[in-house]
C-alpha cells in the first residue's frame, strides 16, 4: 500500500550522529504556494542540494511490490516519487528519499539530512533548468514502515518531503528501523513557490 511506504535503505555504516529528535510543525500551510508566473508549469526534479555535502541528482521511481520505493543504488543519487507531485506544482507533496549508506560505497549523500535543522534552505532544480528553493520547517522520525500516507499525495498544500533512514540498523531484516523526514516549504517573499 503506497501510504504505508517505506524507504528501504542501508549497510549498516551510519553510526555516532545522534538523531537530534523531532522539531518544528509539520502542520500545512495556509494557503498553497501559487503556480509559477512566468509561463514555466510543474517540471519533474532532476537534481537537490542543501548545506554540509548535500547534492544529488535525482531520479524518478515507483514502488516495489513489498510498498519500498525503489531507489537507486548509487548513493550519490535520490529518487522523486514520480507518482507525487512534481515542482513548481501549486499542490502536493514532492517526495525525494536516498540511501543513507550502502554496503559498497559507505555514507551516501542523504546522510547530510542528518544535519539539517528548520530554516535551512533547500534548492531543488526542474528538468526546465529553473531552480525552486524551500525551507526546512520540520523533521520527524516514523517506523520504517510506517511513514505518514499524505507524503505520497498529489493533493493539499505543496511541499518538499526529503526522506532517508535513521534509528537502529537490523541486520536480520537488513535495514535501519526508522526514517527520517524533513518537510520543507517553498522560500517565503516575492515569487514564493515560483522557479528562481
């Protein structure tokens, strides 16, 4: 089932962080971001980058029949959940998640989500070349299987969902225990929501 979704991912390599907990209201915002106005419309995502290393091309994908979103192999790489909504959309969630690690190539680049806090800026670039910034508001942990079902919707308010894995890693089921999601809205002031 998609809204019980999960971000299968790990090698067991991601250790010493603390997680620094839950912060900041993932509540909705009160009015979705406006389309954008200078003729561009919602474009599919092709790359993310934020502060401390974060930046990875990024790749459409579905589900796997067990409900994991398949996510590439290169830790380098993030996936957008091509079934959600794309950016410069004027509603829904734009799902991105990466590997926090892999057996062969360590730490991947999602593991710098790890380090993000609320008010940090995020950009995140259209195949139209345009670049669409957001803020991180909030970051929460789920289950592994368990994430909230509204991540994986075209509808309410638009907003950016970046999703990695966290908590304690299993080897019997060959995966960390939870994820964890940073929400982010699209940059307040003039343009809010529009591509840059």
């Amino acid at each position: 089932m998609v809204g019980l979704a999960a971000v299968a991912c790990g090698g067991a390599v991601f250790t010493g962080r603390p997680d620094p907990g839950d912060a900041g209201p993932v509540g909705r915002a009160a009015t979705p971001a406006e389309p954008p106005a200078d003729g561009h419309g919602p474009t599919v995502p092709t790359e993310v980058r934020g502060p401390h290393g974060f930046r990875a091309r990024i790749v459409p994908v579905a589900a796997g029949v067990d409900g994991a979103l398949n996510l590439p192999e290169d830790a380098r790489s993030g996936a957008w959940w091509a079934l959600g909504a794309p950016v410069g959309a004027a509603r829904g969630t734009v799902l991105v998640a990466g590997h926090v690690d892999t057996r062969r190539a360590g730490l991947g680049v999602f593991a710098a989500l790890h380090a993000l806090r609320p008010g940090t800026e995020i950009e995140v670039t259209g195949a139209n070349r345009h670049t669409y910034r957001y803020v991180i508001t909030a970051r929460r942990t789920y289950p592994r299987q368990a994430l909230p079902r509204d991540l994986f919707s075209r509808a309410g308010p638009h907003r950016l969902a970046l999703v990695t894995c966290t908590g304690a890693y299993d080897r019997t089921a060959g995966g960390y225990d939870r994820n964890l999601v940073l929400y982010a809205a699209s940059a307040p002031g003039p343009g809010r929501g529009a591509p840059r």
